[in-house]
C-alpha cells in the first residue's frame, strides 16, 4: 500500500485526487494547500482525507510515503526537494522545475536515495498518444518529415508563467516521446498584446526545434484563440497521422499520403508522384489518461520500475522550454542552442510581472 499526500488542490490537485482514489494499491492520507476553502472543498468530497495549511506537515509525515505536488512552478523544486530528503517518492506537476539545473539536481537526488520520481506530463499516457507511437515503432509512419503542433484557446491567463511555459510543455514532452532525434537549436518569437497593471508576460508563440537531422517540429500556443485548437501533425514517408486530441471519435486519423521521388530516367516527366491512398482511423484506448499516469506512479513506486515520465524526461522538457526562452528574449527569429545559458525562468517574480 502507497500512501499519498497531496500538496497543491487549486485547479488540477482535484483531479490527482480524484483519480489516486481509484487504485486499490493506493491511500490518499492528506492533502494540503494555501487556501483553506479548498480544503474545505476536500473535506465535503473526501471526509477520510486529512486537511492542512502546511506543505510542511505532508513533508514529514511518517505516514506519506508518497508526495504528489500540484502547486506553481516556483514551488517545484523545493517541495520536491525536501520530499526526496526525507526518503518520499515524489509525482510532481509539469514542468518538473522552472531550470534545467534543478532538474538535474532533482534528477541526481532521486537516483542517490533511489526514489520514484515522475513528472506528470499526462499526455503521453492517453490512448492516442500510445497508439502513434506503436505506429511509429512499427515503421509504419516511415521517416519522419516535418512535426506540426498547435494548442490554443482563450485563457486560461496565468499570473505567473507565460503561454509558453503553461502550454508548451504538453507539446514538448509529446514530441520527446514520439521522435528518437536530438534537437540541436530552438527559435521562438511571441508577443505580449494583453497588458494589465504591468503584467506582460507572452500571450501567444511560435516556437521551432530543428533536429540533426534537418527535421523540423513546430508549435503554435495561444490564449488568445476563439476556439480551442488541440491537434498535431506528424509527416512521414509513408504515412501521415493527424492527432486531434478534442475529435472524441477518431482521435487519430491515418492518411497514405504521400509524395515519392521518381527515378533519373523518369524525370522527364515530372521530379515526385504523389501518393493518395485511404484514411482509417484506429480504436484507441479512452481511458483517462490521468487514471493510467496515476496507476503507473503507484506501480513504479511499488516495483522499482523507472518511469517513463522520468526526471531526466522532465529535464529535456525543461531545456527546450529555456532554449525556447533565449530566443523570446532575444527578440526571436533566430536559432539558439539547447546548451547555454538558462533562460529567464518560467515562473517569474514580482518586479518581473510590474514590468519594473
């Protein structure tokens, strides 16, 4: 039995929560948070559950052998931190850490005081996800050309972080987990046209990574949108996949499409023939992502078994989110390297957010 305590139950806690509850395997003990009309809100559903103020308390319970963090980025690390020091295993909220060096360092703690530590970057456990990479894996998908991604909305606005690192970080841990390639360089350009008692942090971006190998991924994230977009593009040789994560019917759409090269002798005809063949959509497995992240970090805690959301997942995450920053900050359009100097984080302070 994995008992779990909850730090964080403001818009996604509640859900850890919910879910968590679910797993024979697993108790829930304790949640804490801030605000204690959200506790207040956990102890109407979950009268067993414990409730405190204090992130304190859950960190050096001897009855939490398990800590799932569900507060802004800022917190991240230093929760995290004191959890693996006090021997917890630890589920922590994407992104991992607003740097690379503290996830690296989380990264290292876990490993000494041989941990589970798991970021919850909660896409790569849908059924659609799962399926393109079987895809891929298959050889079905062929070489992969071009990765084309857009997640947009209105709002949610958050004071802390910019859209990049809200939403980008869904994105670039879908991409890590589909494609075996190494980013070599990120350019980014955003802009910031909703401004409110100095707060001007990016609202919208577009951000490309470019791999050794000359493909290209690139990635839309707005909160400024009418409608909410979710859906990827993924290019291959033989076969192009649509992912469009809202369509609750074919999630995942298979196109042979193509284009192929004709040989010397036939160009007199023309340089490619295209390739139009059939569209079909494959069963995909519905069941709430969230359930299979949170029934996988009780297994992983039980058996020893590394995540596969691991730290050193989270940390490539977070160096394309710095990379990505560089270029904001640099006023875009160029390449810049994943190794340099870290980025302005993606939680900012006060005199930031002033504009001062």
């Amino acid at each position: 039995m994995v008992r779990i305590g909850v730090i964080g139950c403001g818009y996604w806690g509640p859900n850890l929560l919910r879910n968590f509850l679910k797993i024979p395997e697993c108790q829930v003990v304790i949640a804490a948070d801030l605000d204690p009309a959200r506790l207040e809100a956990v102890r109407r559903i979950y009268p067993a559950i414990t409730t405190t103020t204090s992130a304190e308390h859950v960190l050096e319970s001897d009855a939490v052998d398990a800590v799932v963090i569900a507060t802004p980025i800022s917190t991240h690390f230093a929760l995290a931190r004191d959890a693996l020091r006090r021997g917890k295993h630890v589920l922590v909220e994407k992104p991992i850490t607003a740097t690379s060096a503290e996830a690296e360092e989380l990264s290292r703690l876990a490993d000494e005081r041989r941990r589970t530590l798991m970021v919850d970057h909660t896409f790569i456990y849908t059924g659609a996800v799962r399926k393109i990479r079987e895809l891929i894996d298959a050889g079905e998908m062929g070489e992969i050309y071009y990765y084309d991604s857009v997640r947009v909305n209105l709002g949610l606005f958050q004071h802390d972080v910019n859209v990049l690192w809200d939403l980008a970080p869904h994105d670039f841990s879908i991409m890590t987990y589909l494609l075996d390639k190494e980013p070599v360089g990120v350019s980014a350009v955003g802009a910031s046209p909703v401004r409110w008692d100095g707060w001007k942090l990016e609202s919208l971006a577009y951000v490309t990574i470019r791999f050794s190998d000359e493909t290209l991924a690139h990635f839309h994230v707005n909160w400024l949108s009418p409608v909410k977009v979710r859906r990827t593009l993924i290019g291959g040789s033989r076969n192009i996949v649509i992912y469009d994560h809202l369509d609750p019917d074919n999630q995942i759409k298979i196109f042979d499409k193509g284009v192929k090269i004709l040989e010397e002798q036939q160009r007199y005809q023309a340089l490619v023939q295209y390739r139009v063949g059939d569209m079909r959509a494959p069963k995909i497995d519905q069941t709430e992502a969230l359930e299979v992240a949170c029934q996988h970090f009780v297994h992983c805690v039980l058996t020893g078994e590394r995540p596969l959301t691991d730290g050193r997942v989270g940390l490539r995450v977070v160096r394309l989110l710095e990379a990505a920053q560089r270029s904001l900050d640099g006023g875009g359009g160029q390449f810049t390297s994943l190794v340099g100097e870290p980025a302005r984080a993606g939680a900012v302070n006060a005199s930031e957010r002033k504009g001062s």
